[in-house]
C-alpha cells in the first residue's frame, strides 16, 4: 500500500507547465518537482529539435529563424525579444499536441522551456502552469557565469531574458497564473506548489 507521504505527493494535474526565459532556474526547479511528484520531465528543447529535424525552413519558418538568421542574436534585446515570441506562438501546435497527449492518456509529465507559454494552462483542471521569473539582471548574468563560465559575463544574453521573462510574466498573471522569483533557490520547489494550490483556491472564489 502507499504511504500517506506518497498518496500526497500524487499531482492533481497532468501536464504541469514550466515556464521562464533562459536563465531563471526553471529546468532546475523542474528536475526537483519531477523527484517530488516522480514524474518525467519533458524539455520542449527536445521538441524544437525534433521538429527542425523533420521540416524545412519554408515549412516552419519561424522555428527555423535563429539558424537561418544565426546573426539576430546579436540584434537589440527589444527585437531579440519580439522574435523569440514569435518563434513560441509558432511552437503553441506542437505544446498542445504533447499536451493533448498526455492529459488523454492520463500519464502526469512537467513540460518544460524558454517557449512554453503560460496562456496554455489553467488555474484548475488537468493543465497547471507557473511562470518562473528573475527580474535582477545583474543575478541572470550570475546565473550564466556560473553555467558557462567559459562564456564570460553574458550582459546582452541576460538583457533579453529578463525581458522576455518579463512579457512571459505579463502573460501569466492575465491568464491567471502564477508567478514565482526564483529565489531563495532551496525552497522553490515548495513554493510553486503552493502558489500553485493557491491559484486554485483563487479561481473557485
């Protein structure tokens, strides 16, 4: 029989969305929520991968854009920015149908990425979503040191993810759901379960 600890653990979702620009602790706090609700993560990195194997540039041009334009990452963070949520509307087909799968087959997953967008989860149901968000440059270009620190101070880099983040945040919090500042790292886990429960409680008022 399960213990009441594991019976606790058991998500009430299917498909819990994790969303946030490059650099804000998602994939780490993603692997935790994984241990904690024994789950799968799936990274939406793998997808984009799967998906510009299989296409060409003419038939997802969107998705294709960095590498067929490997000089717009260079561009002013504004217009990286308004192309990365380009590319992320153009990925919304793709999420939805992983979504759609799992929620049919009744199989709980932590879908994960720079792409996801929030719009497509609920305050309840079987589709949850948290947006995780740094709003300290100066901490993502930490973050990035500490990650690749062969790469040096990443100013540009963090200039756009906080950005991005930002507008991801926008969109969350219009949809409903929650979002939550990275740190302190070591209770993060706790902390998008709860904001996630009370999002819950708030919709049914």
């Amino acid at each position: 029989m399960a213990s009441d600890a594991n019976v606790r653990n058991l998500p009430d979702w299917r498909v819990l969305l994790v969303a946030g620009a490059s650099g804000m602790g998602k994939t780490r706090v993603s692997r935790d929520l994984a241990r904690r609700y024994a789950v799968p993560v799936v990274e939406l990195d793998d997808v984009v991968e799967a998906l510009l194997a299989v296409t060409r540039p003419e038939h997802l041009p969107e998705v294709h854009y960095w590498r067929t334009h490997p000089e717009a990452a260079g561009w002013a963070p504004e217009s990286v920015v308004e192309r990365q949520i380009e590319v992320a509307r153009a990925l919304v087909p793709a999420v939805e149908a992983v979504v759609a799968n799992h929620v049919d087959t009744d199989t709980p997953v932590i879908l994960e990425g720079d792409y996801v967008l929030p719009g497509l989860a609920t305050a309840q149901g079987p589709v949850r979503g948290v947006v995780v968000h740094e709003d300290s440059e100066a901490r993502v270009v930490a973050n990035y040191l500490a990650r690749e620190p062969e790469e040096g101070e990443q100013r540009h880099r963090a200039r756009v993810s906080v950005l991005y983040g930002r507008w991801l945040a926008e969109q969350a919090r219009a949809a409903g759901v929650p979002v939550v500042a990275p740190r302190p790292w070591g209770d993060l886990p706790q902390r998008v379960g709860h904001a996630l429960v009370e999002a819950g409680h708030h919709a049914e008022r």
